[in-house]
C-alpha cells in the first residue's frame, strides 16, 4: 500500500484530489495540507506528494523543490506552455498532470509515480526535434514508452521485441539525444514534445 499526501489550497480542491487517490487501487490518503510547509508538521514520508498549483512560476516550482523531501511530487496545473512542464519536472517533479483533468488520468499517474516511474500529461506539444536529430520510428516509439514510466522488459513485451534490443534502442536514443540517464531522456522528450505524439497508453500495475 503507496502512501499519499495531497497539497491544495482550496477546500475543494483538497476534496477532489483525495477522493481521486482514495479511489485508486493500492494507494492511501495519510495527509491532507492546505500547504507544503504543513507536510512538515506531519513528520513523515510519503510515497507520493500531490501538489496543486495555480500557477507555474518561480514561487510554485520553489513549492515543488520543498515537496521532493517528502516524498515524490506529482503536480496537477493548468500547462500553457511546455517549458512551464520542463520547469517544473526540473524542479522535482515526478509526474505533471493537466488542471482541471480526467479523474482516471489522474489515477493512472498516481500509479506511475507510486511505482517510482515518471508521468506527463500528453495535452502539451513542444518544438519539434532539431534538424540534426533523427529518430527512426521504432526509437521514437522507444523513448515514448520509457517517458511513460516503462520499464525495458515491459517495453520489450509491449513492442514485441527482446529486451536487448529495446536496450539497443536505449543507448542509441542517449547518444542521439546526448541524455546520460532514464530522466534526462524523459525531459528531452516532454522539452521536444515527442510524449505528446502517439503517447503509449499507461502502464499496467
């Protein structure tokens, strides 16, 4: 059982985030803040933290930096532009959903984040990939699953494909895209907007 927090201003914000999260198989609603600096008075550690921001600006990612020690962020705003979502993932997010959203939209990412994956809202399109990157239509497929929180042999399994070559596919995307890691792929593909294009579907519990 995944613990969770939720962060809202609002009373009823509050209300819809933790019905959301109580309805969601395997997690449980332990805290409820009007704030983050609340969480400190609870003394203790969450599996996820929900944060709902009015805005994205510095002030709110500040909020998400100060939600990552206790637990992973997962923060619910309304996303105008996809450099507010590469903020905010930067700051400590762990998953980025759309404000007001689909319920079940919501609980799949608790699941994804819950799990220790990473999870963005597919609403938000970037720029497209510079002129010298090109991406063969399987690693663009690749790189959508892993951005989704997939693992290599669950990639493996949906794409019908051995797990070394979905490896092959991984260490040809980190050298195309100059990304070092698993997030640093994530964040180029939500910066580049390719989780927005034919976005996988969410990963099984």
């Amino acid at each position: 059982m995944y613990s969770v927090a939720v962060v809202a201003d609002l009373p009823m914000s509050r209300r819809h985030l933790e019905q959301a999260a109580s309805g969601t198989p395997g997690l449980r609603v332990v805290t409820v803040a009007g704030s983050v600096p609340e969480l400190r008075a609870a003394h203790r550690g969450y599996d996820v933290v929900i944060v709902e921001l009015p805005r994205v600006d510095r002030a709110a990612l500040g909020l998400v930096s100060h939600a990552a020690a206790y637990g992973r962020p997962l923060v619910t705003a309304a996303w105008h532009r996809p450099s507010d979502l590469l903020a905010t993932v930067h700051a400590g997010a762990h998953g980025c959903v759309s404000r007001p959203g689909d319920p079940r939209e919501l609980a799949a990412a608790l699941g994804v984040v819950a799990r220790g994956g990473f999870y963005a809202c597919h609403q938000i399109a970037g720029p497209p990939l510079p002129p010298d990157v090109n991406l063969a239509p399987r690693e663009r497929e690749t790189l959508g699953w892993i951005a989704s929180g997939y693992t290599h042999s669950q990639i493996a399994t949906r794409m019908g494909l051995s797990e070394a070559t979905v490896n092959t596919y991984a260490k040809r995307l980190r050298a195309k895209l100059d990304a070092r890691n698993k997030a640093e792929l994530t964040r180029v593909a939500i910066g580049f907007g390719l989780l927005a294009q034919g976005r996988p579907d969410t990963p099984a519990a």
